[in-house]
C-alpha cells in the first residue's frame, strides 16, 4: 500500500504490510509475489488529485498493479470500482472507472471479481463536505432502501472476503450494490 496501516495486535500479527512507491510500482515486483489473491481498493479524487492525477491513480496504478500481481503468481484478482461505472460514459469517473474494469479483466487472472458499490459510508480523514452532505443524507435513505444508494465500507470488505471464500462461477464476476450487501452480511464482523 501507499502507507503503514495501524492494526491491532492480533491482525497485525498476520498481515504483513508492504509499503510502496506507486510512481516507481514495478521496483517492488517482489511484494507482489507468491499471493493466490490480491485486493484492491486504490483511488482518488479529481478534486484530490486533478484530472491527471486521477486517471494515473485509478486507472494506471490499479492496471500496473493488476499486472504485478498476475505475474507473481495471483489467480484472483478483486477489485472495487464504482457504482455506473462504464467506459463510454461521459463523465470522467464512471468512464476511468469503466476502463479500468476492462484492463484488469484482460490480465486474464483465472478469477475476476468486480465489486461496484454505490456512495460508500464511512469516516475519511479529510474534509469533504459535499460527500459529508451526500452520506447524511443517504444514512437516513438508508433506512427506507437499505440496499439502493450507499454501502458501508466495512460490507465492502467483507463482501470481498466472501467472494474470495465461496467457489468460482465463471472466469469475471461483477457485483452491483444489492449483491454486495447480500455477500458482506455472509461474513460476521468478528472475521474482519
């Protein structure tokens, strides 16, 4: 990852991290050896980053990691996109979004899991106040259509885990929201 994640003592116990320079991805071939799976979750924000900088984090680095894991050995790959996500759109996000699915798709891992969660509910480090705004609004929605608008990051990651559990159906699995609430309730939150 780009960073050190705090992690309890237990977790840390069995996660080994390794933190990479993503401009120079392909110096740390190494860290992406010997793993059946790899997840990823990598992105930004053209507000963040500009418009360049976004297409290189969420297009570029997501590819050239997919393509490192792959040589390395990896045979599942899992990938959150986005919600709409569609490489003919005409908005920047859903379109990079959109390409991306399809550059990893042709690595030609043996599986292919796509996750396209709506507005994720979680708590960010920085300030965002149009996102803040959304995700109030969208937790009482919430209430009404459980499944429609947002996703909890935490179900997001213990959807993920459950695809990788259950067996294979087919070479790309592709995940709208509905489904990946129905799969993140599968793992218990004690497993995360």
């Amino acid at each position: 990852g780009r960073r050190r994640l705090s992690l309890d003592e237990e977790t840390g116990a069995v996660v080994e991290q390794a933190v990479v320079d993503f401009e120079r991805l392909s110096e740390h071939a190494a860290a992406f050896q010997g793993h059946d799976v790899g997840f990823c979750c990598l992105g930004t924000t053209k507000a963040k980053a500009g418009t360049a900088g976004f297409i290189r984090v969420d297009r570029d680095y997501v590819t050239q990691a997919a393509e490192l894991a792959r040589a390395g050995g990896c045979t599942h790959f899992v990938l959150q996109s986005s919600q709409g996500a569609n490489p003919h759109s005409r908005f920047l996000y859903l379109r990079v979004k959109g390409e991306v699915e399809n550059l990893v798709q042709a690595v030609g891992f043996d599986r292919c899991t796509i996750l396209r969660p709506a507005v994720l509910l979680c708590k960010r480090q920085e300030s965002r106040p149009a996102e803040w705004v959304t995700q109030q609004f969208l937790g009482v929605v919430a209430w009404v259509f459980p499944t429609a608008y947002s996703v909890p990051v935490e179900r997001v990651a213990r959807a993920m885990v459950a695809c990788v559990l259950q067996p294979g159906e087919g070479k790309v699995k592709v995940l709208e929201n509905a489904a990946i609430h129905k799969l993140g309730k599968a793992v218990p939150q004690q497993g995360m």
